[in-house]
C-alpha cells in the first residue's frame, strides 16, 4: 500500500514528537525505540523508516530544541529592539516556561520549556557526532545573544555565556523544587543577575 505525502509526513511528525517527549521525560538511555514507537502509534519499523536510530532521532530532537531557543532570541530581538532581553528573560523564567516539562502544549515553540535543561546531560552520554552537532548549537546560540547586548558590553561572549548559564541553571533549580514562592524567588533572581551583566 502506498501512502500519500501527507500521511508519511504525519507519521514523521507524530513519532518525532513522541521521540521528544520521552526523550525529555526519560532520557536517551531510559526509552528505547520500541517505547517511543509505541508511544507515537507506529510499529518499530516505521521509526526506523524515518530516522534510522535512535541516536539520530535524539541528535534531531536536540538540535531543533536548540535552534528553537535561538529562534526565540533572534525573535525577541526582532520584536522589542534594545528591551528584547528584558522580555526574553521575563518569558523563560515564567512560570508556565519553567514548570514546563513533556506535556504536548510544552513542545510547541516558545510556549514552553527550554530544551537545555533536560537535554544537556543526555548529550554528555551519547556519540562523538551528536555532541559536536551540540556544541555548534550552541555556539550560534552565544553568537545571537552577543549580537543583541548592548554596543558598550565588553567581553560579550564571555557575558553571553554566563548568562546562557544563568538561565541553564536558574530554570533547572525552579524545576526541582516544590515550593512556589521558592521558585519564584529563584527566577527574579536570575532576571536581576541576568540584567547585571550587561550593566
């Protein structure tokens, strides 16, 4: 049976959204192919029809994740002029941002969680080819924060850095913890250390 176009991008569509999900939710190591297929409705046949392995899946999963972050930068940029860091950190620390998780709304684009923070350590446990992808993404990720800061910013890749970092980190710690007033702390924390840096 042949199938349309269509219907052969949808089953792309519904296995790479499952493979996200679960990657962000278990791990690289913690699903196997079988999982995610299952999860997206398909036999294990038809995700290696699409992706080959399960390696080449994550590595695609991280790099859109990341590139999607940069799109946000680049987007926030494009919208707020010389305030687009102002805006961009007060939306990754909301509060709908950093509670986000695996759920479907928290795969779309810019409405919900960053990818860094539950996909960087599973990146440390895969192949050579999948961690060079993720340092490239990376590196156009500090170059599209550098070229928003401010003229007068010295040493902006070192400050890009620290505040990739910041968020990295600042998002991951108000994920972990149970109390609101806690998380929310943390976050107005991170936007003032953030603001800081560029001062």
């Amino acid at each position: 049976m042949r199938y349309s176009k269509e219907h052969i991008q949808e089953t792309r569509n519904r296995i790479y959204r499952a493979a996200l999900s679960k990657f962000r939710s278990e791990g690289f190591h913690g699903i196997g192919v079988d999982g995610i297929s299952k999860a997206a409705g398909v036999t294990s046949g038809a995700f290696y029809k699409h992706f080959g392995s399960k390696a080449n899946a994550f590595r695609e999963v991280m790099s859109e994740g990341l590139a999607l972050l940069r799109g946000g930068i680049e987007h926030s940029q494009a919208e707020n002029g010389a305030q687009w860091l102002n805006s961009f950190i007060k939306w990754y620390f909301s509060t709908h941002t950093r509670n986000a998780t695996n759920t479907d709304e928290d795969l779309l684009p810019m409405q919900g969680g960053c990818a860094l923070p539950t996909l960087s350590p599973e990146v440390a446990r895969t192949d050579e080819e999948t961690r060079a992808a993720y340092e490239q993404e990376l590196l156009q990720i500090v170059k599209a924060i550098s070229a928003g800061l401010p003229k007068e910013t010295t040493m902006k890749k070192q400050v890009s850095w620290s505040m990739l970092a910041t968020m990295i980190g600042g998002v991951t710690l108000a994920r972990a913890i149970q109390d609101e007033k806690m998380a929310e702390e943390i976050a107005k924390s991170m936007v003032w250390a953030n603001k800081k840096l560029i001062r």
